[in-house]
C-alpha cells in the first residue's frame, strides 16, 4: 500500500526567520560556512517528507505555541529550532530560530 508523503511548505515568517539565520551566520564564521548551515537546514527540514504517518509527530511539542489553536511541534538540530505544525495535507515550518540569537527575536 502506497503512503502520502505530506509536503512540507516554509512560511513566509519562517523564510525570513532563514534570512535571519544566514544573516547571523555570516557575521560569525562567513559566507561560506554560512550557506552550509542553511543547506543543512533544508536538509533537516526535509525529515519531515516522510510516509510514516506517525513521523509526523516527531519533536516535542511547543510550548511557546501552546496558547494557539492549532499544535505545534519543534525540531532541534544543533543550534537550530525548526517549529512546525501538520495540515491535512501539508506540514507547515512556521518559524526557524538559532539559539543562539537573542531569545526576543523568536517572536
């Protein structure tokens, strides 16, 4: 039987939380390791596009979404906070933050 893999689609919010994350990795190691981080992070990103209907409950949920209607999990990859949510027939990345930005920012 063949399974739905759900595509996984960045929001705008989550596009510029990238910006961001390039932006910060520029200033602190260059260019170079700077776009590595991000296609690793598109990578990581991509676990997500998996038929396993029970990975789509992988991280831990997250708090800092709890008082919205919707669930919301996250992801940890080295520095990096991915934050996500499961449509019907999508994933949803609605916010990517590396921790060791100021914590403020993650608004």
């Amino acid at each position: 039987m063949e399974r739905n893999v759900k595509q996984v689609l960045l929001t705008n919010r989550a596009i510029k939380d990238i910006v961001k994350i390039r932006k910060f990795n520029v200033e602190l190691y260059g260019e170079k390791i700077a776009s590595k981080i991000v296609d690793d992070l598109f990578g990581y990103i991509g676990i997500l596009e998996n038929p396993d209907p029970n990975f789509t409950k992988i991280g831990a949920k997250d708090e800092a979404f709890s008082h919205l209607k919707r669930n919301y999990r996250k992801l940890i990859i080295n520095t990096i906070k991915v934050t996500y949510r499961v449509g019907k027939t999508k994933m949803y990345v609605v916010r990517v933050f590396d921790t060791r930005q100021n914590p403020k920012k993650n608004n």
